[in-house]
C-alpha cells in the first residue's frame, strides 16, 4: 500500500553543515543556545501534533527558526532562548517581527516544496534553560504577530 503524503510533508533534506573540517571549531555559545531553544521549541511543536516542515530556513534577511505544519495552517515560529531568569520576550521587538514577515515571504516565494495550506501564522516561543541546558520554561504565543 503507498503512504499518502500530507499537505504538511516535506521531502527536502535538513540544511548541511558545511564541508567537514579535520581542526574543531569553536562555536558561539549563543549559536549554541539558539540551537537548544530550537531542539525543544521543535519538540514541544511535534508533541502538539506539528510537523516541522524547515529549520534554519536562510534568506537574505536572515533565518527562520523553525516552520511547521499541522494540515490547515502553516506556522512560521520565532524562537528566543535565554539562560537563568532571562525573558526572551525582550528581542521580540517590532523591528525583528518585521524581519520575521520578510523572512516567511521568502520562505513562500521560494521553498518550492512547501505546504499548501490555507492558512499562515506567525507564533513565538519563549525558552529559558538552567545552567546545565535544562529546560526551565518553555511559553508558546500562537499567532504572537
């Protein structure tokens, strides 16, 4: 029996890191961060019943964290990760919402795989981790912009 693709299905492979070095890199605790944020925000998304259609989507404005699906609505989600007691609603200023819609416009106009859903929304989630990378807190804002 052949398996039905979902709207939300996407045969693209996740970005590729690059050519392989044999020198370790260091990388950008922040980078690092970000990165967490976005494993657990992907996560929390797939628990909720989402596909992750991309992650790491770069345009030339910049890079979408992560777009997911749940058969009607296409999600472009803007994830911000703080350690400790930081509050990750801080950078979700209007400046970066604005580079956030330019960055989905992209996204539709180029991702030639993409869902065709009727629906679009813009979502943040929040991320605060402990010292160790643990979760402390994760805040999910549907349609936050």
């Amino acid at each position: 029996m052949a398996a039905v693709a979902s709207p939300c299905s996407s045969s693209s492979p996740e970005p590729a890191g690059g050519p392989a070095s044999s020198r370790p890199r260091r990388e950008d605790p922040r980078r690092t961060l970000g990165r967490l944020g976005e494993e657990l925000a992907a996560a929390h998304l797939e628990r909720l019943g989402y596909a992750i259609v991309a992650r790491g989507f770069r345009t030339r404005y910049g890079e979408l964290d992560v777009v997911a699906c749940d058969g009607h609505t296409l999600v472009f989600v803007e994830v911000k990760t703080r350690r400790g007691r930081g509050e990750p609603w801080d950078a979700l200023h209007p400046a970066k919402r604005a580079q956030v819609r330019r960055m989905a416009r992209e996204y539709l106009a180029h991702a030639e795989d993409r869902p065709r859903v009727p629906e679009l929304r813009f979502d943040a989630i929040g991320v605060v981790v402990d010292g160790q990378g643990r979760l402390v807190r994760l805040d999910h804002l549907e349609a936050a912009f």
